[in-house]
C-alpha cells in the first residue's frame, strides 16, 4: 500500500478517534525513550507466570463478550492490544486498550495489573507525569512487582529525574530479571555513556526474550542499534535479519537494515528497504529517514515529498490537539521547517520530557537559528551525564563551529566520530567535515 493511501486512511482514523488515543506512541525516539521503545513490561508478572497469551486478541474480545465484567479478561484484552500495537504501530489499538483497562478499573480500581497497565498506556502517550503516578500507585498496589518499577523509571528517565530513574531499574532487575529489567539498564548505563556495559545488558535480554515474538525481536533490533553505533554492521544485519524471521515485515528491523545500508554507502538498497518500512507503517521517523537518504542519492524531487508527507501527517495529529514533542522539533531544526516557532516549540516539548534529549532539542533548535552562544548553554545540560550519543556531540561540535571556535568543534566531532559515525544519514557527511 503506498504512504499516501496509508496517510488517508490515518486521516479517517484520526476522525474516529480521540486525540490523546491517536497520539500513544505514533512518533518515537531516535535517542532512545525506553517509554516507547520498551517491550511489553510491563507486561505484568502474573500473566507472564500463568503463561497467557495476551496477544490473542480474539480469543480475550470472545472472553469479554460473554463476561463483560470480567476484569481479568479486559485486564489482559488491554495488555494485549498494547502488545498488537508494539507489533504493528497500529495506533488504532490504542484507545481499545484505554477503553477495555477503563472498563476493568471502574470494576476494580485497586487491581495493581489494571493500574499497570494504565501506567504503560500513559508512557506511550508520552503522558509521563501521569505515568509517574500510576507506577507509583502500582508500585504501592503490589511492592514485590516488578513491572511498575519499570513505569516509575521510565517516566522517570524523561523527567529528567536520572539517580531516582536508575534505582528504580535497580529494584525492578532484582525482583525479576528479565528483558524488559535487562533492557532498562542497558538503557541507563548507555545513558552514562557507558556502551559497553548497555551492550552486555543489551545481550542478556536477547538471551531472556525466548516466550514472545516481538519482545525476541525487540531487544535484537535494540542489540543491532549498539552494534551500529560501534561499526559493528555485520553483527547488526544478522540481528536484524533474525527479528525479520521473528516478525515478518517488522517495521523497526527494516528501519535499521535501511541505517546499515546507508552506512555502507549503498544508498539504492537503503531506499528499497526504507519504502518497504515507510509503506507498511508511515511513522514519521521511517519517512524523515527515508526523505533523508533520497537527498543523499541525489533525488532531491523525492526527497521533497516525504519531507510534504511529514508535514501532513504533523498537521492530522496538530489538528486533533496533539502537542508537538521532541521528535517533531528536531526533525524540523535538522530541516529547518516551521522556523520562526521552532525554539519556542522546542521549549515547550522539553517542559513535557525535561531529560538531556530535551535539553538537546531546545540546543539544537537555537543553534539552527543562529543563537548559538545560548545553545552552548542547552548543550552542556545534555551532556551532563557523559552520554556518548553521537548526536549530542555532533550538535556540540556544529555549535562550537557557529561560536567560530574551530579547535574545540573539531574536538567534538572527533568524539562523535568516536562515539558512532553513522548517527544520521542527513548529517554524517558534515561530521566528517567539522572532524577534519
């Protein structure tokens, strides 16, 4: 199906639904968000125990038909939208899984896996304070749980809040390792920059993803992200090969392998495998990258277009009340769209999520508009916990660059070098050229 007849049917999707359903999880981070980018969790630990398949759908729809009031049934009929929804990016599951665990809290409002999983809908909504206080309330509900701690950290992470964030990850990995505990402190220890240690973790929850197709094929594209970041593309293209057999057609694997082939310079088989991507599932970030490698190859009339369908898919969420976050800033400071809003814009997503990709947003929205001894001062907060994302030192170095401090711009792009150098396909090439 082409992205036009996909944005279509969004738009009749965004007339049937309520504006705060549409938005859960449709627009992703490329730093790392472990609220929209993490498996199933927060996937409660009875229903793991008692081995239910809550991605049969059907089967709990049938179960809830005929006990409308069974609040295990809608429990796990909304877990298990949740999960259909991290399989497909499908954001029409999202207001069936806030309908059917609604329905169950209004029967059992003290039930610590219904306020679990609120907790889960909440982060991928990007609605991280209320997620905050419903992990907090799960975590009162059912201490000896591991899947609210979970929720506290991440909304924790994007509050900003990191010592708090870690020690939650802490206490969920000791009460049940698992892959959704292992992932979060990948994540944490990646946050400190330390890669290697977010590797190992990272491998350990391939190792524990065993029971679920795309918790399995998660955590390997997660895995095939460090191994890019390190060069490591050949391990990268197998990990990711292995989700595709896990999951085929899965949206997020053949995003990556479009990265490895670009990275490779091979820039044909990178937009192949990006329209594969962009055409199962327009999510913005498939189509900015696929608009990106166009520019690269040279088809700027291609380029152009996707660049038209991110606009209109920000305009059907813009029109429903949907807030701007993160992404959306930076993708229009890396093509300069929307400009005399942009800073303003960028301001406002870090009040919702103030963590370092915050700082680094409103950074990266001053530097592009030429405020570049004000961005200075939004970088060093991005860098406070001694992350090595290479798109935070590029950003650096473009800022030093813009001050006219010529040594220290090449100092920090030799670290984003360092760090990862295929980072972005827009902006690689300038690297390359603020390192020489």
């Amino acid at each position: 199906m082409r992205i036009r007849t996909k944005l279509i049917l969004l738009a009749l999707l965004v007339v049937a639904l309520t504006a705060g359903a549409l938005l859960g999880g449709v627009l992703t981070d490329r730093g790392g968000d472990p609220a929209s980018a993490a498996p199933a969790a927060v996937l409660p630990d009875p229903a793991i125990d008692a081995g239910t398949g809550v991605t049969d759908v059907r089967s709990l729809e049938r179960a809830v038909t005929r006990s409308p009031r069974d609040v295990r049934a809608l429990t796990f009929l909304g877990y298990g939208y949740l999960q259909r929804w991290r399989e497909t990016a499908d954001a029409s599951y999202l207001p069936r899984a806030a309908d059917a665990l609604a329905r169950a809290q209004t029967i059992s409002p003290r039930d610590p896996l219904v306020v679990t999983g609120l907790g889960s809908l909440a982060l991928t909504r990007h609605e991280f304070r209320q997620a905050l206080a419903l992990g907090r309330r799960a975590e009162r509900l059912a201490p000896h749980s591991s899947g609210p701690y979970g929720i506290v950290g991440d909304a924790l992470v994007e509050l900003g809040r990191y010592r708090e964030a870690f020690a939650s990850f802490d206490r969920m990995n000791a009460l049940k390792p698992s892959v959704a505990s292992y992932a979060r402190i990948a994540y944490a220890r990646e946050l400190l920059g330390d890669v290697e240690g977010a590797t190992a973790a990272m491998r350990l929850a391939v190792g524990s993803a065993t029971s679920q197709a795309e918790p399995a094929a998660w955590s390997r594209v997660e895995l095939a992200k460090l191994d890019i970041q390190r060069g490591r593309l050949g391990e990268a293209t197998r990990l990711l090969h292995e989700a595709l057999e896990l999951l085929p057609g899965y949206v997020q694997a053949n995003e990556q392998l479009a990265r490895v082939e670009a990275a490779r310079g091979k820039f044909g088989p990178a937009i192949a495998r990006a329209r594969v991507a962009a055409e199962a599932v327009p999510l913005p970030q498939v189509v900015g990258l696929l608009g990106d490698l166009y520019a690269r190859a040279g088809q700027r009339a291609a380029a152009r277009r996707q660049v038209a369908t991110i606009g209109a898919i920000d305009r059907l969420l813009a029109a429903n009340g949907i807030r701007t976050d993160l992404e959306a800033a930076l993708y229009d400071a890396d093509h300069l769209r929307r400009v005399p809003t942009l800073v303003a814009r960028a301001k406002a997503a870090r009040a919702e999520r103030p963590s370092i990709y915050g700082d680094d947003a409103v950074a990266w929205a001053l530097a592009r508009t030429g405020r570049c001894s004000a961005a200075r001062t939004w970088s060093d907060r991005s860098l406070r916990l001694g992350t090595k994302d290479s798109q935070l030192l590029f950003h650096r170095a473009w800022i030093e660059n813009c001050l006219g401090h010529r040594d220290a711009a090449r100092l920090w792009a030799g670290r984003a070098l360092a760090a990862g150098p295929y980072f972005s396909v827009r902006w690689a090439p300038a690297l390359r050229l603020l390192a020489s």
